[in-house]
C-alpha cells in the first residue's frame, strides 16, 4: 500500500512539471520567437519590421517598442526584451507545441488541456492558458466559431 502512495505521488509531482513547463518563459513563443528574446534576435529571423512604434505601457511601467510585421505578427519589447507576441492571421507561425491561426479550438484543447480562464471580448471568446491567474505567463487563445483568430503570448495581467 504505501510502494502505491508514493507511486501516486510520483506521478502527481511529474505531471505538475511537465504542465507547468509549457509556461516557463523559454517555452512561451510564437513562430520561434520566446518570451525574453531579443530585438536583435528577432531581426535575425524575420529581417526589419514594416512598423515600429513606441509608447508608455502601464502593465510593466516601462516605455516600450513595437515591431509589426505587415499587421501579422506584433511583438513588443522591454528594454529589447520581447514580453508580448500576437499573431492575428494565417501566417503558419504556430506556438511551440503547434498551435497556429486557423487551428481548432478543440485542437488547443487536446494540446493545453482547459483554460485557466475564459471570458469574452469583443465579440470573440478569449481563453487563458499559463502558469497564473494575475501576472502570468502564458497564451491566450482568442476564437470565434470553434477556429483560432489571433494568438497572444507572454506576459498578462
């Protein structure tokens, strides 16, 4: 009986880890690009954005800079840290465990399991998956008629 406890509770303990490293910063991307990669890294892949803009963001409390790629890709940089990818069409840029654009909701399902949270906005249903309700890293996963519209992933609040 007790070989059976500790067994249970091996398996408990690997399956919290493997859940909560989807989510550690480094496994956090969109079309290859992770939470804290640098501007320069970002160039190196994807060349110079069409747009750049900055402003002040109140969630970091930081002026920021954001690089558009023809409307598709966002990504938004702290100290030429990216904190913030959205991709909002059919690119093919998928996350790090193949989610993309056009994808299923039932997809995201099998792949995150349920959303952390879930609510609406803007006429889209918008679900949370990371590692915190408040200042988390993660992906949201906004959809509309079952199908994937836009992909955010970073930091959240």
């Amino acid at each position: 009986m007790k070989k059976k406890i500790l067994m249970l509770v091996a398996m408990m303990f690997l399956f919290m880890g493997t859940v909560f490293a989807k989510y550690i910063p480094e496994n956090v991307s969109i079309g290859g690009i992770a939470f804290n990669s640098s501007n320069s890294y970002v160039r190196s892949i994807y060349g110079a954005p069409t747009n750049i803009r900055q402003n002040f963001n109140q969630l970091y409390g930081e002026n920021t800079v954001i690089y558009s790629y023809n409307d598709s890709l966002l990504i938004t940089f702290v100290k030429n840290k990216a904190t913030f990818l959205t991709s909002k069409t059919k690119n093919g840029l998928k996350t790090q465990q193949g989610i993309a654009v056009g994808d299923s909701f039932e997809k995201v399902l099998n792949t995150y399991g349920n959303p952390i949270s879930s609510f609406r906005r803007d006429g889209l249903e918008c679900n949370y998956f990371g590692n915190n309700v408040g200042y988390g890293i993660g992906y949201m996963f906004s959809v509309l008629n079952g199908k994937v519209v836009k992909i955010d992933a970073g930091l959240f609040d």
